[in-house]
C-alpha cells in the first residue's frame, strides 16, 4: 500500500466494503418479496453488467482482443465499476498479475496455490479481497495515462451507489433489495471463473496451469468459462472454443456474440483469433496429421 496515497487507498477499500453491504442487502428480498419487475430488474442488471466486465473490462480492457472508440470504452467502465468491480485500474493490475503467476504462490485468487480444498475455494471465490493482497502490487501505466478512466478507478463506487440510488427510486426498498441481489450473485459468478474454472472442467489446450473449460461457469458469466482457451490463447476475442476427435469445435460465447454486434455496428475492430493451426498445435492430444491418415487407410 505504500506506493498508493491515501485517498487512492481509501477509495480502494470502499470496494470490499460495498460488496458486504450488497451481500447483507439481499435479505432485503425475504422481507419485500420479489415482483415479475423486479425479477426482471434482478436479469437485466445481471447480464449488462455481466457484459461490461467481461466484454469490456476483460476482453477489451485488459487484454486488448479487440479496438473501440474511446467512449465505448469509458462507458463500459463505468458500468462494469457499477457491478461493484472496482476501478479499471485496479481491475486490470490484478488480473494481468493472475496471467503471469497463474496458480502459482504469487497467484494472489488461485484455489490451488497457497491452500487448497474448502480453504483454497473460499479464498479463489472473495477471500483474498479481505487481505492485504486485495492491493495490487502495481497499476498499469495504459490506464492510468488516461484521465478518464483514471477517474472512473478512482471513483468506482459513484456507479454502483448511483445504480443503488435509482433501484431505489424505481421501486423502493423492492428494487433496492433486487439490485442488492443481483450485485452479490454477480459478484459470486465473476468470482467462480477464479475458483471453479481452476478446479472443475477440461483442459483441452496447453496452459501451464490449472485453468479448465468449464460449461456451468460459462453460463453464469456469458463465455468467460471457457477459461482453459483463454489461458492458452489470452488474446483472443473469442473465449468458446475446444477440441474434439482432433477438430476445433466453436462453443456457445455470449460475450463474443456481443463484440460482434459491436463490431456490426462499427464500434469493435480488429478481432483477434487464434488460427485451427495455432488450436490444433496447442491441443493437449494433438490431431492426426494428413500423412498419418493416409498410412492408417492404407492398413
């Protein structure tokens, strides 16, 4: 914490606390009940700010799979800070970190590095935001070059208190306790690609670690659970891909269906894909080659 000052740091530890409020602020729906509206409202928060993490902070943000205008950027940012992620900078510095110590000691949301079983899946799944390590070791100079999103790292809790505010006004302590709920289940899906997809699921690409494709996880997070792909292949914009008897198969991918609207509408560009031949020659049981179809017609 010692490179951060100290409105940066105060700015930071409001994050973790506005998460346990939101999880204290679900029991609201036990004492209101839950109306079709709200229910809808619960959705609909769910997978647009679902989207803007993954889509944005994520795929966009952090490893560059595609390009977009800056605003587009900057918006996503701010909704996905409403989904009680924290600030771009922050986001990205962790994550970049997890990538180049992945599941290793220094692997600060690994289920499998410092502690595993219950311990290491409680940690991987929100522990780790209550420790020291919750401050990333240092932010990324892209983001913090620019003085929006610097802005919007800083005051990451504006959107997420606001959406809080408008629930409120919408539908009264009913849309407060949706928008309650539907941060915390959001909150808990983004953290199961940490844990789960570390855990459960299969690895048909070379990773060096122990992330997996896992299906449940790519439900509840629109694509990102398709984690063994990213890993192997970070750069791509597409997440919903595997392996199969030695062919590429394409997988159900939410978030790339959305970059690709974008792109339809002239707002994504320059889509980064790994080729069949990159997949193939990174697949964990590699595709017979023509010669030896060839010898094996031949028998």
């Amino acid at each position: 914490m010692r490179h951060f000052s100290l409105p940066t740091i105060i700015s930071y530890v409001i994050g973790p606390i506005l998460i346990i409020v939101s999880h204290l602020g679900s029991s609201l729906v036990f004492v209101t009940g839950l109306s079709g509206g709200a229910i809808a409202w619960i959705i609909a928060l769910y997978l647009i700010r679902m989207l803007a993490t993954t889509g944005i902070y994520h795929r966009l943000l952090t490893h560059k799979s595609y390009q977009s205008p800056a605003p587009l950027l900057w918006i996503g940012s701010i909704v996905a800070a409403s989904a009680g992620q924290m600030g771009p900078s922050w986001w990205k510095a962790h994550h970049l970190h997890h990538h180049q110590h992945s599941d290793q000691l220094l692997d600060v949301h690994s289920p499998c590095a410092s502690a595993q079983g219950l311990r290491g899946f409680y940690w991987s799944q929100g522990g780790w935001l209550l420790s020291p390590q919750f401050f990333p070791a240092k932010l990324p100079p892209d983001v913090e070059n620019d003085p929006v999103l610097k802005a919007i790292d800083r005051l990451h809790f504006v959107p997420l208190v606001s959406l809080g505010l408008i629930s409120y006004f919408i539908g009264g302590l009913e849309y407060l306790g949706a928008f309650f709920l539907s941060t915390t289940l959001l909150f808990h899906g983004v953290q199961t690609v940490n844990s789960l997809s570390h855990l459960f699921g299969t690895q048909p690409f070379i990773s060096n670690d122990q992330s997996r494709n896992s299906a449940l996880v790519a439900f509840l997070t629109l694509g990102e659970g398709w984690h063994n792909l990213h890993h192997a292949f970070q750069f791509s914009s597409r997440h919903g891909i595997t392996i199969r008897d030695g062919q590429v198969v394409y997988l159900p991918d939410p978030t790339y269906s959305f970059i690709k609207l974008l792109e339809f509408f002239k707002l994504a560009s320059k889509l980064r894909l790994p080729s069949e031949k990159d997949l193939l020659a990174k697949a964990r049981v590699q595709a017979p080659s023509t010669l030896d179809l060839e010898l094996a017609s031949k028998k």
